[in-house]
C-alpha cells in the first residue's frame, strides 16, 4: 500500500517551534488589541470607524486562531495518545476565550447602535472603507446577542467547555482511536475499531460477520466511559441552549445552519417520503448477495465483479483527469493538493477512524485526513474531500468572517466532486463492472439519506431524554435500534442491527454541533442539483459554480441555494434530488433481475 501520510511543514516547520510560537504570540496580540477597540465604543462618537475597526481586528485574530488550531488538531488527530499535542490543544483553547469574549462584547455593544448600523447609507459607507459588503454578518450578530447569555456567563460557559464540553470530545476520540479486539488468538493479532469498521467492505460474508462481532464487543467493553461522554457532551449542549434562550436543541443547530424550519421540514419530509426508493435498493441488493434480508454488516458489502483494488498513485491520477476535465482551474488545485503532500491516507493506530478536510487560512491551504485501502469506496472518499479543498481554494482570499460557512453548505464542493468523479466511473465502467459503480453510489446515497435520517431521529430521542436525566448505554443501544428500525424498515434483518453507532459515530460529540447529520443530505441532494446544472448547461456553468461557492459565507443557506435557481423551502426542490437517485436504483434493480 502506498497511501501516504501528509506534510504540515508549510503551515509550521515544526510542532512547538519557532514560526509557531511567533503566531501564538500574534494571536495574543490580535486579541488584545481587538478587545481593546471593542471596549472603545463608549468613548467613541465614531461608531462607522468602530465597527470598522472592530471587523478588521476580528479578521486578524480569527485568522491567526483558525491556522494554529487546524494545525495542533491534525496533530493529535493523527497521534491522539500524544499527551503533548493534548495539552497544546487545551492550551490553545485557552488562549483563545478572550477572543470570544471580545465577540461577545461586540455584540452587546452593536446592538447600542444597532438603529444606525442598518441604515443603507451606513452599511455603503462600511463597505467602502473595508472594500466589501458586512451586511449579512453584522445582522447575524444581532440576532446572536438577542441569544446569547450576559457577558461574564458566556465567558464563564466557554472557560468550563474546555474541561467540560470539549474534554468529553476528546474522550471518545481518543477511546475510539485506540480500541482493539483480538482478530486471530493463535497469532495475538489485534485490528482497531477503525480497522474492523473497514472490513465491512469485505466481500467474504464471513469475515464482515466477524469483524461486525467483534466490533459490538469492542464497544459493550467501553459503553460505559462513551455513554458518560455523550451524557456530558449532551447535557453540556441542553444546558447553554436553554441559558441561550433557544427555544429547543433544534432551534439552535437550525440558526447555525443558517436555514429555516420550513426548509428542515422540507427536507426532512422528502427523506421520508423517500425510504421506499432505498429499501428498494437495500431489497434488490439482497437479492443479489442471495440472502433473504440484508444483515447491518451487509451493507457495504462488494458488489460486481470488479477486483481492482486501487493504488494511492492511481486515486491521484484518476482524480486529477475529471477534476481537470471539469474545468482546468480545479484539475490544477488537485495536482497541487497531491504534491504538496496535503493527503494523510495511511491507516494505523493512533489515528482517528473516518475522513475530514481542514483548512489553514494563513497558508491558504488545506490538508485531508482519510484512511485509505484501496477500494472504489476510498476513491470516492479522496475525490469528497478535495472538493471540501477545492471550497476552500476559491474562498482562500476571503475574511475570515466570509470564509466560515454553515455545515449545511459545507457538503457542497464535495458531493459535486464526488459526483464527478462517480459519474465518469459510470460512463467508462465496461458492461460488467457498471453494477459496481452503480452500487457504490446507491451505498453512499443511502448513508447520506437513510442512515443519516436515522441518526438525526436518535439525536432527537437523546437531546430530549438528556433534558431529564442522564441516559444510560442500554438506552442509548435502544433508541439508536429504534432508529435504524424507522429508518432502513423491512428492508434490513432487525435482529442484526447496529446499537453501538453511537458509540462509533465521532459527530454526536461535539456540544457546538448539534444535530451533526441533516446538513450531509442537505449537501448531497443541493450538490446533486448543482451537478444537474452542469449537466444541462455543460461549460457555461463553471464560472456560476464558483459563484455560488464564493457566496457561502456571505449569506444563508436559503439565500445561496436561491442564487442558484432552486426554492429549498419547497419539497418538490428534494425530492427532484431523490428522483435521480431513483433512477438509478431502476437501473441497479435491472441489472440485478437480468
């Protein structure tokens, strides 16, 4: 295997060193001299300037932040036993409260002056001296202080989330990064969590059993340490949301998604509708691997007569060649990605299971983290990540206040990516490998709807039993069974179900992102209406693609999707995303039956 681990030397030398320890210094700086200018407002008659002043301080400091922490986590998250690295990471926490604080006093004291701030003529005049318009974030930030606690509560909530809210993260990153199960007692050979997850893809029945077994064991032996850190991680998430004076947990994760309830109800309501479609698939699937039911460890299992297992060096090529034919822009970022070793794709211990992409705004670059085998399934997963790169390319010159885009926006660039890379496999597959490709596709759509609406109803069931008392982990295995039950139906062996994916899932605990689900089938059903676009109007739409990326962090989601001819907030829009699925689980059905 030739999966390669990545390079950080561009964004710092070294862990600790120099050029690091510079930019902790300009971090502290920054953050001084912001609160410093946040705290003139009384003294000021100049509020244009003051606002001003306070948007650029903000910029600098985020910025500094936003590179020093994408960095100390791809440290740990690589090396998360590292006790150093844990340390730095808690340390950087630290330091940056103060600037937390100062937004908040920001807010406070932009609502003073709030009557003024709204005036056209004030918002053409702030645009003038900061070169561009702040409109859409100066009106979020008074809808926040309409939210948030008083000033000396906030500070108090983010200092108590280091050793509270975040502390219980890094358990279950750390737990599931490290746990182990004997594999072959004759040998003492020992496989990760991770590795075990992977073997799903296994096309021996036998041996996903096993791994699926084994895995269920691994989990049982820490459900009670995990349980405690969704207990804490939820229960942190009830308490500020409640404080924050948020109508529900909901409320809460739908202002940072920048959508309506209306639209949440849209989509939620089409994903619904569409079960049949997948079961459809999950049924014709079963048919195929001759079972009578699908079992939850036969979900990922191969289908096809494909064997190719794919180099890393063959990933890169590939991806490059349809990014390319895309448009030349986006070939050449992926090249530059590939040599400027921004990919760590090798699986080991000490490294967190699944993929993500972050960026480093100082260096204006990013760096992917996936764990790659060498299946169609890994392909794709390059191909998804470098689309989140590929984002955060054409946003590299913006703000830092228009570089922070909402989740559900974030799946944008790279389900685009990962549907260009999907549909020229399917255009080149030979006759007898296009079951394959189309598989792989139905796989991933049917996490993304299926799986993802069972999870968004399990964090639902958890936020409000959290609410009354902490959860044990039988209950916790029962409502996550419950969901999968609604959710994948007749279509999956109930008593083969998966009760520990709340065990396994790293998205449940962060008490900043609650309900971490619905924005990925936002962003597979809008990134499918994206590439439908592109379909249809071929080269012209390029440019309009970069548009809408570019306009993600200067707007709502509602706002954006709009920008691109489609109503979010109407059900029709979704279900046109789940037709196109449907048309392909026809033509799986056909070529199952045939």
């Amino acid at each position: 295997m030739d999966a390669p681990r990545w390079n950080l030397e561009s964004i710092y030398p070294e862990f600790l060193g120099a050029k690091y320890k510079t930019d902790t210094e300009r971090l502290s700086s920054a953050i001084r001299e912001l609160s410093e200018t946040v705290g003139s407002h009384t003294r000021r008659t100049d509020t244009l300037g003051w606002v001003a002043g306070c948007i650029q301080g903000y910029n600098k400091a985020a910025d500094l932040y936003g590179n020093l922490a994408s960095y100390v986590y791809a440290v740990f998250s690589t090396d998360t036993q590292n006790a150093t690295v844990a340390k730095e990471l808690n340390r950087l926490e630290e330091a940056a409260l103060p600037l937390k604080r100062a937004l908040v006093s920001f807010r406070n004291n932009l609502a003073e002056v709030a009557v003024t701030v709204k005036e056209k003529d004030f918002q053409e005049k702030l645009a003038g001296i900061l070169g561009e318009s702040y409109d859409y974030f100066l009106a979020e930030q008074l809808k926040l202080q309409e939210k948030q606690m008083s000033p000396e509560e906030e500070d108090l909530a983010e200092d108590l989330a280091r050793s509270g809210g975040n502390a219980w993260t890094r358990l279950q990153e750390s737990v599931s990064s490290t746990l182990t199960a004997v594999w072959d007692g004759e040998t003492g050979e020992r496989k990760t969590v991770v590795q075990l997850r992977a073997l799903a893809f296994d096309p021996d029945r036998q041996v996903r059993e096993k791994a699926y077994s084994l895995e269920l064991e691994a989990w049982k032996r820490m459900e009670i340490p995990l349980s405690y850190s969704l207990n804490g991680v939820k229960g942190f998430a009830v308490t500020f949301n409640k404080r924050r004076h948020f109508n529900d947990d909901l409320e809460s994760a739908l202002f940072a998604s920048r959508i309506s309830r209306k639209t949440l109800d849209a989509l939620l309501g089409a994903m619904e509708e569409g079960l049949p479609v997948f079961r459809r698939y999950l049924k014709a699937k079963a048919r195929y691997l001759g079972v009578e039911r699908l079992r939850f460890y036969d979900l990922f299992a191969p289908v096809g007569e494909s064997t190719k297992q794919w180099t890393f060096a063959e990933t890169r090529a590939y991806i490059e060649k349809q990014f390319g034919e895309f448009s030349s822009a986006m070939g050449r970022f992926a090249k530059h990605a590939f040599d400027g070793g921004w990919i760590d794709a090798e699986s080991r211990a000490g490294k967190v299971g699944g993929a993500y992409c972050t960026g480093f705004p100082l260096a204006k670059e990013s760096r992917i983290l996936c764990n790659f085998e060498g299946s169609f399934s890994d392909l794709m997963t390059i191909a998804h990540e470098l689309g989140h790169a590929y984002h955060g390319h054409v946003l590299k010159d913006n703000s830092a206040i228009h570089s922070n885009y909402p989740m559900t926006l974030a799946e944008t660039a790279s389900i685009f990516a990962q549907t260009l890379v999907f549909d020229a496999s399917l255009a080149q597959a030979p006759a007898n490998e296009k079951i394959h490709v189309i598989e792989d596709f139905l796989q991933d759509s049917t996490q993304v709807i299926v799986d993802i609406l069972s999870r968004f109803y399990f964090e639902r069931d958890v936020f409000a039993g959290r609410a009354a008392a902490e959860i044990s982990p039988g209950e916790m295995c029962q409502l996550m069974i419950e969901a999968q039950k609604a959710t994948y139906g007749e279509a999956l062996d109930e008593n083969f179900l998966h009760g520990y994916m709340w065990a396994a899932k790293p998205h449940y605990y962060s008490h900043e992102l609650g309900f971490y689900n619905y924005p990925y089938a936002f962003g597979l059903l809008f990134g499918l209406g994206l590439y439908s676009r592109y379909k249809a109007e071929g080269e012209a739409f390029v440019p309009q693609y970069d548009k809408v990326l570019k306009m993600t962090g200067r707007a709502s989601a509602n706002e954006v999707t709009a920008q691109a001819g489609f109503d979010i907030e109407n059900r029709d829009f979704w279900m046109s995303g789940i037709s196109q699925v449907a048309n392909y689980v026809d033509e799986f059905e056909r070529l199952v039956d045939a």
